[in-house]
C-alpha cells in the first residue's frame, strides 16, 4: 500500500482536453476501480482514498502558495497550472447523484498549459503529468482492510 504524503510523486494519463483554452484533464490517482476494489498498480501499489484527499487538498493549498512554480521535471516555471481539482468520494458521488459503479473513485484534476506545453500535448510528447512528492510504503499485510474499503 502506497500512502501518499505532502508531495506525493504522481503521474496520470490526459483523457480529455480542450484545444481553444489550452485546457487538459484526467485522474492524478485512481484509488479504486469503477465498482470500488483497491486499485493494484504496475508497482503493486494501492493508495487508500482517505489518504488520497487529505494529499491532493495539500497539494492544492501548496500550489496556490507557490504559483508558477513546479516547472518541466519540477524546476523552473510550470508549463501547467492546476485549475480544477476534485476527489472523487463516494459520498461526493451520492450527492451528485452518480450511481455507484459509473466511475472509480480517485483524485480528477485540470490543468491549462502554456502555449508551449499545450503544444507538447499536441504532439503527444506530454500525455502524462507528474506531480512531486513522497510517500510511505505500508506492505498490504500490515494495512488496515477497512482503509482499503472505498464502498
């Protein structure tokens, strides 16, 4: 079990983009499948939903302090900033009336890029964010089972 900290290094797939505004969006993190079982990633790696969204509200808070900041490999300016940011709970869902199983519960973000990034998106040289950060590896035989439990 992975569980993220301030920082967390992250990467996640653009999924949707919109040319004129220069804006791309996508999960930052699934924490689960659509029908709510912890996600395995390639690295054996769960991350518990909890955990999840205290990160990513740190990461917000940290961005908005340090605007511009964060760039190419995560040195100088960033080529994107964040502009939309929602973890995806399952009480989040209820209240907006998604049925359990439509989507997986993750962190959903948007970014705007400059001119110059979004054009790397264009090209298909930059299909994936990162985000910076650490955090703790927790072996899933020592993980708490309800943590692991997102429904």
């Amino acid at each position: 079990m992975l569980r993220p900290m301030h920082g967390t290094a992250v990467e996640f797939q653009v999924v949707a983009k919109r040319d004129a505004e220069r804006l791309v969006f996508g999960y930052a993190v699934l924490a689960t499948k659509r029908d709510g079982t912890p996600l395995v990633d390639l690295q054996g790696d769960v991350v518990v939903l909890r955990d999840l969204e205290t990160v990513a509200y740190e990461y917000v808070e940290s961005m908005r302090k340090r605007a511009g900041d964060g760039g190419e490999m995560h040195d100088g300016p960033a080529p994107f900033i964040l502009v939309e940011s929602m973890i995806l709970t399952p009480e989040k869902l209820a209240a907006l009336g998604i049925s359990k199983g439509t989507v997986p519960f993750g962190w959903w973000v948007g970014f705007r890029a400059t001119p110059e990034g979004y054009r790397q998106v264009a090209l298909g040289k930059r299909l994936m964010f990162s985000i910076e950060g650490n955090g703790t590896r927790v072996p899933l035989s020592q993980a708490d089972p309800a943590l692991l439990v997102a429904v």
